[in-house]
C-alpha cells in the first residue's frame, strides 16, 4: 500500500510561525495527498475533476470546500483552473484550539451557539457552492490582508475566517433542514420536545393516539430526515449542550436530566454526535468565552 504525502504547513511558508497561509494560484493535476492543516480551497476560475476521501466530484467556479485533518484529496483533469486556498491551523481562531485536529471539534468550539442545528452533521468531505459570492469576496479580502501584513492582520484573518464557517453552516442548515408536511409528524415532533426526559417510543406515541405504527415510522423519516429515535436523541443531546454550557450540574446529572439512565449509553451517543466527550464539550464550551454570548 503506497504511503499517502502528508504536507505540513511549514512548507507553504518561509515563516515557521505562520498560523495561516493564503494562495491565489492557477492549480495543475495533484496526486493523493493530505495535510497536517486544515485547507479551504475555493475555486475561482475553470474546472476540476477532484477526488476527497475517495469521494469524487466535478467543480467548477464558486465550489468550495475544507479538507480535514487525516483526509486525502486530489485534482485531475483540471481546465485552466483557478484555486484561493486558504491554509490554516486552529489556533488563528483560538490559541486554545493549539493541538486540535479534527474540524468537526473545532467547528463546534468556534461555533459553540450554533451546535442545536449541526448536530450529527458532517462538514468534511462536503462540496460546498458560493451562490451569491460572499464567501469569494472574504477570502480575496484575506488575500490581500495577507500580502500587506499590517497591524491587527491576525485579528481580521480569525474575524473573516469564522465569518465564512458561519456562511457555510447556513448553506448545510438549509440544505439538510427538513419540514414535517403532516399533522401527524408534527404531533410526534411535539411530542418529543415536550417529553423526552421520559422513555418514549414510536409505539407508545401511535398507540396513545390510534396511528400506525408502520405509517407513523415511515412518514416520519421521509419529512424529518431521521428516524423518530434519532430525532429523540439529537434533541436531548441538544438540551444537553445548553446544560454543559449553562450549568454546573455533573455530567451524570445532566444525562439523567436529558432522560438516560444509563450514564454509559449517554456517554456514546454523546461522542457519536459531538465527537467528543462531555467534559470534553464542556471545557471547549468554557474556553470559547464570548463565542457562546
């Protein structure tokens, strides 16, 4: 099996204490590689055909997307195309971050009042499109922040930069949200919102209020996107966040508040939505200050 090129960030730059690296460049064919940084690449002119994580897609002009740490990317079949790439460490967002290599747990530290609509999402590996040119429109305003290197450049590269996450969480917000068309999964929605530190069921729903179980579950998925006990635990996961973030309860409390009576179970399902641990979640909560205001 041949050895995946890992290229560090170092090698970008001439500074060895560059936290972020900006490019405007016409990019050739690239074999597999991947990077011991996050990558935002942002193409501005031609077409690709670009391969992420074995995923492969055709990009043309305002695609975007972020390479993760770990992840592999490359580009062939290139036609006079065109990249911004914008290379950065997380600690230009936070010096906290130092260390983190994981977009999804930098994302929800430094969009920690926006987690309720990410949860379970998944940002890597995703092609993201620029429709009205915001996100282009930043980035060349780094650019050329970059090249004057003036006072206060580290504040604006952090400000813009989290002004483009936040952008592209609007897009995956928009484009993953779903709206019940029946009366009965808005019953069912309710239902969950208002009881789920209670153990409930899809069954003990239809039963109670004389509906099919088989009818309820599959209409359920088809407008919520989610089977109703997904939708059970994203929602105390959420409730749990806000506790974590707003109280000083223990985590076994708050599992317990959230409706898990089982603190082991509440712990891996917390790590499968979050990536990370509770106390983890809660530390990261803490160190972002005023991002969660």
């Amino acid at each position: 099996m041949r050895k995946k090129n890992i290229i560090e960030i170092k090698a970008q730059t001439k500074d060895d204490s560059e936290k972020l690296v900006m490019m405007n460049l016409a990019q050739k064919d690239l074999a597999d590689h991947g990077h011991h940084f996050f990558e935002l690449a942002y193409v501005t002119g031609g077409t690709v055909q670009h391969t992420l994580n074995g995923s492969r897609s055709f990009l043309k002009k305002g695609d975007y997307f972020i390479v993760d740490y770990g992840s592999s990317h490359s580009y062939e079949k290139s036609q006079n195309l065109t990249l911004i790439n914008c290379l950065f460490l997380p600690e230009i967002i936070d010096e906290t971050l130092q260390g983190c290599e994981s977009l999804d747990q930098l994302l929800h530290a430094c969009l920690i009042r926006y987690y309720r609509m990410t949860l379970g999402e998944a940002w890597a590996d995703r092609i993201f499109h620029d429709v009205d040119g915001k996100v282009e429109q930043l980035l060349y305003g780094m650019l050329e922040e970059y090249r004057e290197k003036k006072l206060g450049s580290a504040e604006i590269f952090r400000c813009r930069l989290t002004e483009i996450l936040i952008l592209t969480l609007r897009m995956l917000v928009q484009s993953e949200k779903k709206y019940p068309e029946s009366t009965a999964v808005t019953e069912v929605i309710r239902y969950v919102d208002g009881h789920y530190r209670e153990p409930l069921t899809l069954q003990n729903f239809c039963e109670r209020n004389h509906y099919s179980l088989p009818y309820i579950s599959r209409r359920f998925k088809q407008e919520a996107g989610m089977t109703f006990r997904e939708y059970l635990q994203k929602t105390r996961m959420e409730k749990c966040c806000e506790l974590l973030a707003g109280s000083d309860m223990t985590v076994n409390e708050i599992a317990r508040a959230v409706g898990y009576e089982d603190t082991q179970f509440f712990h891996e399902i917390f790590k499968r939505f979050l990536h990370m641990t509770p106390r983890e979640y809660r530390r990261l909560r803490k160190n972002a200050g005023g991002y969660g205001k």
